[in-house]
C-alpha cells in the first residue's frame, strides 16, 4: 500500500528535488504541507521533518472525477519527504491500491496505473 525510498540526501535538498521531479512530470505542487513546523509552531515536541507535497495531474484528476466524483476525497495525491530514526525517506500511498478499495470502475484501474508510475518515477529521481 506504501512505497517508500530511503534518500541519500538531506531532507531539504529531497524537498527541492521532489519539487523539480513532479514539475518535470507534468504534474503541479498545489500545496506543501510543512507537519513538522506546524506541531513545533503549536507548541508540540516534534524532533522529526514532514513535508507533504501535495500534487495533481488536472487531466488524471478530471478523468478521476468523471468516473466517480466521490473520489474527490482522495485528491490529489500526496507525496512526503520525512525523518525517520535521522534518515530521509520519501513517500506516497500508492493510488492503484487506494482507488481500487474506493472504486470497482476499470476505468480508474488505468487511471491509477499511469499515475502511480509517474509518481514512482518522481520520488526515485528525487532520492
């Protein structure tokens, strides 16, 4: 259901390089999620980094849509670089399993395919 990469790299050279991977693919950054300032920011003791990107494909998502807008809820995909026992790792829920729990349409099986290859191929050029 997961697929995660260990980085060689810090954790925000990854955070660039991620960045520059899904701009490459075709793909947007719609938002970048920073976890671990957010939980420090509210007071928390938080010794990890988080970013989740969050990222979308408008012509995968609107073909998502029309199969089943309920689906909206599982947009768009997001990608995470995170520390983990002081490692970088990048990671994503892979959305060929996500959509077929969510969904019987074949249609979407395709769908999901394509996106979850783009998005493998995004995080091990970001690693």
């Amino acid at each position: 259901m997961y697929y995660i990469v260990e980085s060689g790299k810090s954790f925000d050279q990854a955070s660039a390089d991620l960045e520059a991977a899904v701009k490459r693919h075709g793909f947007g950054v719609l938002h970048v999620h920073d976890l671990g300032n957010s939980l420090r920011s509210k007071g928390i003791v938080f010794d990890k980094q988080c970013r989740v990107f969050e990222v979308c494909n408008p012509g995968q998502a609107a073909k998502v849509l029309s199969a089943d807008m309920r689906l909206n809820m599982a947009l768009p995909c997001r990608i995470s670089v995170f520390t983990e026992q002081g490692r970088t790792r990048i990671g994503f829920i892979r959305p060929k399993p996500m959509l077929a729990a969510l969904s019987q349409d074949p249609a979407l099986t395709l769908i999901a395919a394509e996106v979850e290859e783009k998005i493998t191929q995004m995080v091990e050029e970001a690693k």
